[in-house]
C-alpha cells in the first residue's frame, strides 16, 4: 500500500489561538557582603593585567579603587505550542490483475491499470482520505537585556525582595533598563516553538501558551582595580548572589 499525502488546503491565514501570562517584575535579593566581594576580587586581580598571556604584574603594584552595585535585567519566558490539525492523503492499494471490482465500506471500487514498476503484475484501487495528528513543542528561554539568549546557568537562584516595583524606583539608573521592545521575548519564544505544518486541510485546535514570564534583576558588584606602574584600570563584576566572577564576553 503507497500513500500520497495531499497539498495545503488551508489556504486563509487563520490566526493562532493565544494565551499569553502576565508578565511579572523579580528584584533578586543581594547575599553577598561587599567585603566579601572586595576578598574576592583581591584574588582574581592580577588576572586582569597580564600581559603577553603570562607575564603577571607583582600583587602590591595592582591597587583597589572602588566598588559599585548595579541590577541586571534577565527575561524568563516559558511556552508551549499545540496543534490538532487533519490533512488529506490518498491510499493506493496493489490488488490481484484478475480482480475487477473491490467493495470497501460498503463501497464499490474499479481496479485500475497502473504504470508504477513496483506494482508490475497488479492492478490498484486509490482510496482517498484523512488523517488527524497532533503536533505540540514547547521551549523555556532567559535573555539577557539585549534579547541575546543566556544558559540557564547564568541566572542565579536567590529569595526575591518583596516590593519589586518600589525598590526598582528607589534603584534608579542602578537597575539597567532592556535594549529590547517590550514583547520581544515573546516574538523569539513564539518563532522558536509555533511551527504550523504546511499540509493542512483544516484545524481542529491551534494554541501557543506563554505559562511562565518575569522580568529579574539581580545584583552585579563591579570591582574596579589600578596598576599603579601604568595607570592603566580594570573592572572585575561578580555576581550578588553568588560571588562568583561574570565572564564578560
């Protein structure tokens, strides 16, 4: 038995069905004490001036300058997309050359000459049809403030402090703001999971489900370092939750 599956037959652009959650605003508490961040800096510091990729300067000659705290913005976005769906598809069945007729659901099939070289020495009847599947995807993504995706491992888990909104006004330009358009978290989200088959007859049931959305700042220390035998300055950021030194790309 062959299969043909037919062509696209939804020819209107029919819109997705949306069920989008409200997106909600996280400030990370901070957990780690400045002067544990200083401790930590003062062991990474020599690092940031090395010169030739071995030629490190002597610890005294790298001296502390300052330390500051900011709020970076992560986006969390969590979504699902599903699709019941139905396309058509026609069914041709090898029967014996002597058989001149075959009843099927109470109804009556003529066996046709066939040119196919796989069906040398057999006559086919086609028997057209449709076919329900169901497709679904889903994808959970953090972005960074300009919508580049981040690993899940480069947002820290921390307790949340409990008036967001009112300490962000408090945080002023501490709390950076995004680079992206307010909905581009869910333009990425939705391209990454709402893949609509191309051979449709019609729809049964379409969603795209955005389940989980924040918007989190958490606390970033900036370290600043001088070498004091070229004036030159270095920055070393380490997480507030953490303590654990930021890669900068």
């Amino acid at each position: 038995m062959i299969l043909h599956y037919g062509v696209q037959l939804l020819t209107e652009k029919v819109p997705v069905n949306e069920k989008i959650a409200e997106r909600k605003t996280i400030v990370y508490r901070t957990l780690v004490d400045p002067t544990v961040v200083k401790i930590a800096g003062e062991k990474l510091k020599n690092k940031l001036f090395v010169r030739f990729g071995f030629l490190k300067p002597k610890p005294e000659e790298i001296q502390f300058v300052s330390i500051d705290k900011y709020y970076a913005p992560y986006i969390l976005i969590s979504a699902k997309y599903m699709i019941d769906y139905c396309r058509t598809c026609a069914y041709t069945i090898n029967v014996e050359a002597k058989v001149r007729e075959v009843t099927l659901l109470n109804q009556k099939f003529k066996p046709e000459e066939t040119k196919d070289p796989s069906s040398r020495g057999y006559k086919v009847i086609k028997l057209d049809g449709e076919e329900n599947l169901l497709y679904a995807d889903k994808a959970s993504l953090i972005l960074d403030k300009s919508g580049r995706e981040v690993p899940l491992e480069q947002l820290p888990s921390a307790p949340s402090e409990e008036h967001p909104e009112k300490m962000l006004v408090e945080l002023g330009d501490k709390a950076k703001k995004l680079e992206i358009a307010p909905d581009a978290d869910l333009d990425i989200v939705r391209s990454r999971v709402v893949k609509r088959p191309e051979n449709i007859k019609r729809i049964a049931h379409e969603l795209f489900e955005v389940d989980e959305r924040a918007l989190i700042y958490t606390p970033i220390y900036e370290v600043l370092f001088r070498n004091v035998k070229t004036g030159e300055e270095k920055a070393i950021e380490l997480d507030g939750v953490t303590s654990k030194r930021i890669q900068q790309k």
